[in-house]
C-alpha cells in the first residue's frame, strides 16, 4: 500500500471520528437556579426551610433535660429529623454533583392545618414546548398526609396568565430519597414557576436536587 494511500485513510478516519464527537449529544441544560440548595434558599421563595444534614446522628444533642440524659447511652434518644443520616446519591442527570455528607443541604417544608408551597420562577427556552421536572423528596419520621389518596404534595408549573398545570406527588412515608419525574406542557409560556405545593399533614418532608430541561 502506498504511502498516499495510507495517509488518505488516516485523514478519512480522522474526519469521521471529528464528525462523531460533533455529533455527540450536548447535556440538556439545568433551568433552574440553585436546585440542589447548595447555596440556601437564593431563587427559591416559599413555606420552608433550607437544613443541613449531619453526616453522623451522633453529632446531633440528644433531646430531654439535665445531665441525667448523658447518662444513659443505652436508650438515646431518637434524633431530630435533620439529623438523620442519609444514603449518597448519584447527582441527577443536569444537576451538579453532591457536596461532601454532613454539608448537604435540602429544602425542609413542615405540614401544618393547611397547605404550604415553595416555588422558583424559570424562563423556558422559545422552542421548548414541555418542561420535565425531576427531583427527591424524603419524609421525616413522623410525617403523615391528610390526603392519602393524592399524595403528600402537588408538582406544578403556573404560567404567567395564571393557568396552571399539575400532578400529585405519592410519597411513601419510609425512609430513603423517593425520586419524582414530570413533564409538562409549556402552551407557548416564556416563563413559568415551576412550584410543589405541600397538602396539610404533620411531620416534615424534605426536597433536593431539582433539574428542570426543556423538551
């Protein structure tokens, strides 16, 4: 084989792997702002709170009064629910990669006599014609909903004439980080907010790692 030849083929194979890295598809970029709480509530408004977890219950004090507490290791008692330790998890597809345990902070909504909602106002993409909402909810000890047939919460995005489009989020009440997947019609919308409306109920559930793409 000539040395022409070959180089011809090295410059053909060079060309087609630069036009499949071309090709590649790009990652879907994240709409919302701070979605993994890691800076607080910045971009968020709401009924809550933004809580730290700690990376051991250990760490935590330990409830009831005087050192008598102290002094009974056998019986500890049950840690707040922000103390709770949590499993690692991979980050969701768009969202940045998980801080180190005992510095991750979620979104914190304690249920009361009546709803509460937080919410983040996103501008969608003028060829978006769908937003998909993926995020995590876990539930406290001690959470319970007064609407068990719907769910703990509802997921939804209201546009700027009010009109709204929503589903129910069904939270079992165990432990572990309960992944939730939406997609919604933008109806021609340039912003939207995208918000979670929590029923009435007692306990606490806690929201992290929010990803909303355009579809």
């Amino acid at each position: 084989m000539s040395i022409r030849c070959v180089t011809w083929m090295a410059v053909f194979a060079g060309s087609f792997i630069a036009a499949g890295e071309a090709q590649a598809p790009k990652p879907q970029k994240n709409l919302i702002q701070n979605g993994d709480f890691s800076d607080g509530a910045t971009h968020w408004r709401g009924e809550g709170k933004v809580d730290v977890f700690k990376s051991d219950p250990a760490d935590a004090p330990k409830g009831g009064a005087g050192p008598d507490v102290a002094k009974s290791p056998e019986k500890p008692s049950t840690p707040p629910p922000s103390s709770l330790t949590l499993p690692p998890r991979p980050p969701l597809a768009g969202a940045p990669g998980k801080p180190a345990a005992g510095v991750d902070r979620s979104y914190c909504v304690t249920l009361g006599s009546r709803s509460a909602n937080f919410y983040q106002s996103v501008s969608v993409p003028r060829n978006a014609k769908a937003l998909k909402i993926t995020f995590r909810a876990q539930a406290a000890a001690g959470f319970l909903t007064s609407k068990g047939a719907l769910g703990a919460f509802r997921i939804l995005i209201v546009r700027p004439d009010r009109s709204d489009t929503y589903d129910d989020g069904k939270l079992e009440a165990k432990p572990g980080w309960q992944t939730f997947t939406e997609t919604f019609e933008t109806k021609d919308a340039r912003s939207v907010d995208v918000k979670i409306e929590v029923y009435p109920g007692s306990g606490q559930i806690y929201f992290d790692d929010f990803v909303v793409e355009a579809v």
